[in-house]
C-alpha cells in the first residue's frame, strides 16, 4: 500500500497546506485503517476547505514545491490532481468532496492519523464524515459500500448515531445507510 515516494509526497503536500493555513484531511482508502480494515488502495485523496482565490494561491506554492497541476484552478472541478514527478506519486485534492461538509463539526471531528506508521502525522476525515463521503459517491460502488460496513462494524458503538444521521440525511443517504447498517453483525 506504500512506497517511500507517495509518503514523501503526502508530506509534502500537507505541509504546503499547513504552511498555508488550509484545513485539510485525508479522505479515501488511505483514511480507513483509522476505524475500518485495512485495504490496498494507490490513490492518495485529500480533501481542503479553501476559497477559490485561496486555491489560485495554493496552486503557486504547489508548482513551487515541485507539482505538476493543471494549468489552473477551475471553481466548478470537485478535484484537482497534483503530479509530483520527482517521487513518481499523484494525489487527488479535493475542494468539493461528495456529501462532505467543511464547517466546525466536521473540523472537530477530524482524527490525527500516521498514514505511514512512521514520525508524520496528518488529519483524517473523522468516522461519520467518512461514511457519509463514501455513500454520496456519485460513482459509488461495491468497494464504498465495502468500506462503510467495516466502518460501522469496527466502531459499532464508538460512532456519534445522531451526528450520523444528521449528516446522512443532509446528503440524502439514510435510506441506503440505514440498509448497510442492518448489515453489520
């Protein structure tokens, strides 16, 4: 699941964003040792909360730290994909993830995660977020519906039910959690 490359690249990556005062978290496959199974997955996801001139800014230091982006930042694109050539790696930054919310409860939520199992550390998209995210997946699949029910199994009891539901029903996704909870054992 990790090569030295994509950890360098995350790292560089969040620590740009710290540098420039974006909230961010890691959303995804990389993001679900955190309360579900761990699977193999190449695609790193990062979500950010920033405005459309905070993102022309980003893209600057980001071509200045060495990523290739595209040519420019579009307000309308869910996602932007950062090319770091030196460490051969590619990460999705997210500025409209699917059923995800940026506002103080989400923030609160968040997780500090060691993607890597080493000395760095980086926020992950708390468990109910990371539900809501995977089920509001316009391209949503087997996988997705896979990783929610390990998550509602391995945090089965840890989960905050109402904050679930609330954001669950914001995204228009009760219906179809309310069918892969009757799936946990």
């Amino acid at each position: 699941m990790n090569s030295p490359g994509i950890s360098h690249a995350l790292r560089k990556v969040v620590e740009t964003l710290n540098k420039e005062n974006i909230p961010n978290m890691l959303i995804g496959g990389y993001a679900l040792p955190a309360y579900g199974r761990v699977r193999a997955t190449q695609d790193i996801d990062i979500a950010i909360a920033a405005t459309f001139p905070r993102l022309v800014e980003l893209h600057k230091r980001l071509v200045e730290c060495g990523f290739q982006l595209p040519a420019s930042p579009s307000e309308q694109a869910p996602l932007f994909i950062l090319t770091d050539v030196e460490n051969r790696a590619e990460i999705e930054i997210w500025t409209k993830p699917d059923g995800v919310v940026f506002d103080r409860d989400l923030l609160r939520k968040r997780v500090r995660v060691r993607p890597f199992h080493d000395d760095f550390e980086m926020y992950a998209i708390g468990p109910e977020d990371f539900i809501v995210n995977k089920l509001s997946r316009k391209d949503r699949g087997v996988q997705d519906e896979m990783d929610v029910v390990s998550v509602l199994a391995h945090q089965k009891g840890k989960l905050d039910y109402a904050y679930l539901e609330r954001r669950a029903r914001a995204a228009d996704v009760t219906a179809l959690l309310r069918l892969l909870m009757d799936k946990v054992p």
